[in-house]
C-alpha cells in the first residue's frame, strides 16, 4: 500500500491562476506567441535593452549567492531600508508559503479577506492552520468594511491576517488608516501585507514605516514591475527578527543568479517603469471607456487590471481564446460572474475591443 501524505496535503485543492495554459493552446492549435495574454497583471511594455544581455554577463557555472546580497542592497538604497530588513525569494508564491511554514501550524487560525488571492489558503493549509474567509459583498466592489474586520479580529484573535493591497482580483486599494485599524485590533497577529501590485496604484502610501511595529511582513513583485515573471523574483520586508526566522527556514540557492542580476539591472533603470506606468494608466482608461461603451459592466479598481461582469465567464474566456486572446475566468476566485482583464499596450487592447465588439454584434 503506498504510503499517503499528510491529511492536509492529501485533501489540498490547489490555487488556480491566470496565464497560458500550454497543453490547453496545442490543443486549440495555438502557441503562445499568437495568444495576447490579458490574463496576468504584469507590465507589458518591452524590458529594458540590458536586459536582453543579462545571460550573457551572468556566471551560471556556480552557484548563486543564497543572500542575494548585491540585489538586496540595491532594493535597500531605492527603499530607504536595511538590507537586514530584506529577503529575496523565487517570487512572491514562494514567500508566501515561507512565511507560513514560519509561523503558522495546526491550531492557529489565519483571517484571509475574500475573494482574493489562492495562494494565502493554500499555503495556510499545507501548514495545518485553520482559514477564517470572510467574504465582501458585490454592493461593496468586493471591498471589505474594515469595522466588520476589525471586530472579527477581536473576537477570533488569529494568529495572522493575509491583506491584498491593492487587492486581486478586484483592485480596490485600503488606506493607511484602514490598515493600521487592523493592526490596532490585535498586536498578537501577525499581518502579511502584499502589494504586488502598489507600484500600479497612482496615488498610493508607503507602508514601509509599519514594519517597526515589529509584527508586519510586506511583500513585493519585482515580476510584475518588470515582467520577469518567466524569472520569478520578489522580496519581503520587516523587521530584522522576522526576516531573521525566514532566513533560517528558506532554501540555499533560492534566487537564481540570473533572477538577481535582472533585479539588479531593473532596478537602476529608473526611467523604464514610470514611463510604461503612465502609458498603462493612459491606456486602462481607454479600455475601460470603450468596454463600458460596449455596455459590459465594470467594477472600480485603482491597479492596472479591473474585473467585468458577463453572463458565463468560462464560454467568454473561451470564444475570446478561439481569437488568440486570453483573460481570466474568475470563478476561481469566487466571483462566478466575471471575467479580470489587465491593461497591456494601447494597440493590443485596441485589438481586445475590435474582438468584443465582433462577439457582441453576432450575439445580436
């Protein structure tokens, strides 16, 4: 009889994600470079030349340092923080799960606000601990009232709290004072703050100062800032006894050295982001207006992806595939009814409308 995994591992049903799906593509006769990928929130404007050489001024013939030490201390420079408040990690997945695997086990309860990201349950899951999934209402933009929060914390006293900031899939962005709400309500907790998508957000706070309250871990991706998501690199920042137990627990090697080398290049590009964060701004706006013009609905977002309403998303996303173009089908999230779509270049979502506005006109 073959030996079987844990209870929790056994009975896990993982995240599901956007992306390509390769084997679904072969199948439809399509490859990925014929597919315009809406699916994934990361910025599409062409990478900076440099990095188009970063393999060749690589050494891949040992091993990369398991610090990432240069790259930490470029972040370091560009956010006003120790190096010793810092962690890489294999993207943001992968902190994630280490930070669980850190603090939370069987007994613990963790207050995850919903709908949001998968990958917080899942992790929380494989650890043992209990999810507490409040849910927001459709009437609140999936927003969550942060007085119906703060009393659940009181009353469940988790042992940590997962905040989307900006929230995926919906965008909505909570302020300083609704985070620090949250904090007040209970020291004991700890709280993971992922902003993932903050550097989209075009009047947004730092949060960086919070990390002094000794309970707070923020997470950032480098691979949506950047599109590395084919590289996988992000970091987490806190204080220096957090990152202290992380380091302990986190694998050698976890960064690979070409990952931090484009960290690296990245971040002394300071033109490259804010140039193509204007530009994706510009564009959302026109995607937006025109998808509204469509008669689709929107829900507000302040990043660079939004969600819409349709009548099935699964048959959506597909008739919009069959025309080498991909969105998300968000019942995964919880939100049965619709689709998320992320800004990408003005021509390629010009492209989007023109195939929507063909669906909607042979619907009628």
């Amino acid at each position: 009889m073959p030996l079987r995994p844990r209870p929790q591992i056994e009975n896990l049903e993982p995240s599901l994600h956007g992306s390509m799906d390769h084997a679904e593509l072969k199948t439809m006769g399509l490859t990925p470079d014929q597919v315009l990928d809406f699916s994934v929130c990361c910025n599409s404007f062409v990478l900076p030349p440099e990095l188009g050489t970063v393999l060749d001024s690589t050494v891949i013939s040992r091993h990369p340092d398991s610090e990432a030490t240069e790259f930490r201390e470029c972040l370091s420079k560009k956010l006003a923080v120790s190096p010793n408040n810092i962690l890489a990690g294999n993207g943001s997945v992968e902190l994630i799960r280490l930070i669980a695997l850190t603090y939370f086990g069987r007994g613990d309860s963790v207050l995850i606000p919903e709908p949001t990201f998968g990958e917080y349950r899942v992790a929380c899951q494989i650890t043992g601990a209990t999810v507490v999934r409040p849910w927001a209402s459709e009437e609140d933009s999936f927003t969550h009232r942060m007085e119906e929060t703060v009393d659940l914390m009181k009353r469940s006293r988790p042992k940590g709290v997962f905040i989307c900031n900006p929230n995926n899939p919906t965008g909505g962005y909570l302020s300083k004072r609704d985070i620090e709400m949250v904090l007040d309500a209970c020291e004991d907790t700890l709280m993971i703050l992922d902003e993932a998508y903050v550097s989209f957000v075009e009047k947004s706070w730092s949060s960086l100062g919070l990390i002094g309250r000794g309970n707070v871990i923020i997470i950032r991706s480098m691979t949506k800032d950047y599109a590395l998501a084919g590289l996988r690199l992000g970091y987490a920042v806190a204080g220096e006894q957090i990152i202290g137990a992380l380091r302990r627990v986190h694998p050698p090697w976890n960064v690979n050295a070409v990952a931090q080398k484009a960290g690296i290049i990245a971040l002394n590009d300071t033109d490259y982001f804010e140039t193509s964060k204007r530009e994706l701004g510009k564009t959302k706006q026109f995607l937006m207006g025109e998808l509204s013009r469509l008669g689709l609905e929107l829900v507000p977002s302040e990043t660079n992806f939004f969600l819409v309403k349709v009548a099935n998303p699964a048959d959506f996303r597909t008739a919009l595939l069959k025309q080498g173009i991909l969105v998300r089908d968000c019942t995964s999230f919880g939100l049965a009814g619709y689709i998320r779509i992320a800004t990408r270049t003005a021509p390629e979502c010009k492209t989007l409308v023109s195939v929507i506005e063909t669906m909607k006109n042979e619907e009628n």
